[in-house]
C-alpha cells in the first residue's frame, strides 16, 4: 500500500513538472526572442529567470522520486529552492534594469571602482542613492546563495526538521521579489488605463499566491494549500503562454515588450 502510494505521487510529480517545465520553456523562449529582436541587455533576465525556474521544477520531481533516501531527497531539496529564488531574483532583476537602459547612470563596474577608492568622499556628485541602486541587484542575485550556505554552515547544529525550516526565508524573499515585479507591472497599466495587458500581471499575482499557499502550508500543514499552489503555478504559467499567443496573434509583440 505504502509503495503503491508513492509510486501514485511520483507519478502525479512528474505530470506536474513536465507540465510546468514545458511552460517555462516557452516562456523563455519567446522572452530570449524579445531579448534577441530588441537587444536590451535587461531582457535577457527574463528567459534566464524562467529557464532556472524550470530547471528547479526537475529538482523538486526528484526530491519526491528519491524521498526513500533522506539525504539525496534534502540535497535536491535544497538545490530546488535555491534555483527558485534565483530565477525569481533574475526575473526581478530584469524589473530593476529596466528604467536604467537609456539613462546616464553609473555602471557596476564604475561603481565597484568607486567604492574601493580612497578618495570615493570626493566624488561630491555621486549620490548614495545611485550607488545603492548599482548594488542593489548583486544584493538581489546573492540572497538565495547566502540562504543555502547559511543552511549549510549550521547542519551540524540543527536537526533535519529545523534545517528545512529554514525555507521558510526563501519562501519569504520569492513572496517580496514577486510582489516587487507585480507592482513594477501594475504601475505602467494603471497610468495608461491598459487592461488589455493585464495577463502578465495576473500571471506574476497567481505565482505570488503560489509562495503564499506554501507558507500557509507550512505553518498549518494544509494538504490543500499545498495542493493549491500546485494548481496555481500551472495557471500563472499557462496564463503567461496564453499573454503570448495573444501577443503575437494580434501583433502586440512591441507592446508588450514595453509594458512589462
């Protein structure tokens, strides 16, 4: 009975990630597309976020394949979330960049010089707050890795139950990065009165509420929250198939690229 239940869930995992693994695929594809046609650098966070989030949908389909042996099952755990959070961080990242494509501000490279410069007090004309905003993104890229190697460096300390606990952190910091990118899509939309477009900011919403049923799964256990981010993942990635029919059918294509 016990084999024949794990042999239906794994099943069920694989249904669910070569669902969710085919949709990212997509929506990489069309993103690089964009990044290919357009050339801004800032897209390319796009397909790079969605290609490691499908890559991080593998690894959970093989926590669940392999959760007879515990060690494997928290090894791909960990890897799992950790390409989670950094595909959302890449995706955000993508929202940061944007407004800084056609401006004159100051490049990280430029920034890394000036802040290891002995005379960086000098500089009277760069302003702390384009410095935070040169760095800002590293920051962003860098959370999800210093989450893992926090995890890491106190395993000896904590049990398996309070180390997975600590998932909770990411699960946290994709919920603030994906409300980041759906206000970044709101904003365009409310000031032009666009609903036309407002796919792509129900698909960010549905992958919110993804994080938020996995955190009410974690403090409840609710077999049905869990089961509910599932059904809400597949349904803001199908939504974001279905933007970009929609996109190319009625020859959108540049506005969309714009809006987001």
């Amino acid at each position: 009975m016990v084999t024949s239940s794990a042999s239906s869930l794994s099943l069920s995992s694989l249904i669910v990630t070569i669902a969710s693994v085919f949709l990212c695929s997509v929506i990489a594809m069309y993103f690089y597309r964009s990044y290919r046609f357009s050339g801004f650098g800032y897209l390319l966070g796009l397909p790079t976020g969605f290609a490691i989030l499908a890559v991080s949908f593998v690894f959970e389909h093989l926590s669940v394949a392999y959760s007879h042996s515990e060690a494997i099952e928290d090894l791909f755990f960990w890897v799992r979330i950790t390409l989670q959070s950094e595909g959302i961080a890449f995706i955000a990242l993508s929202y940061m960049l944007k407004n800084r494509v056609s401006s004159n501000t100051y490049g990280l490279p430029y920034t890394s010089k000036l802040l290891f410069s002995p005379n960086i007090w000098s500089y009277s004309s760069i302003k702390i707050r384009e410095i935070i905003i040169s760095v800002l993104p590293m920051v962003v890229i860098s959370i999800p890795l210093m989450v893992t190697i926090s995890a890491l460096f106190v395993q000896p300390i904590l049990n398996d139950i309070e180390l997975k606990d600590m998932s909770i952190y990411t699960t946290l910091f994709d919920i603030i990065a994906l409300g980041y990118i759906l206000v970044k899509c709101l904003k365009p939309l409310v000031k032009t009165a666009n609903i036309k477009l407002l796919y792509i900011p129900a698909a960010f919403a549905l992958l919110w509420l993804e994080q938020y049923s996995l955190v009410i799964n974690y403090f409840d256990n609710d077999p049905f929250a869990h089961f509910g981010s599932i059904l809400v993942r597949l349904a803001g990635l199908g939504l974001f198939v279905y933007a970009i029919y929609y996109a190319l059918e009625s020859g959108r294509h540049r506005e969309m690229e714009i809006e987001r």
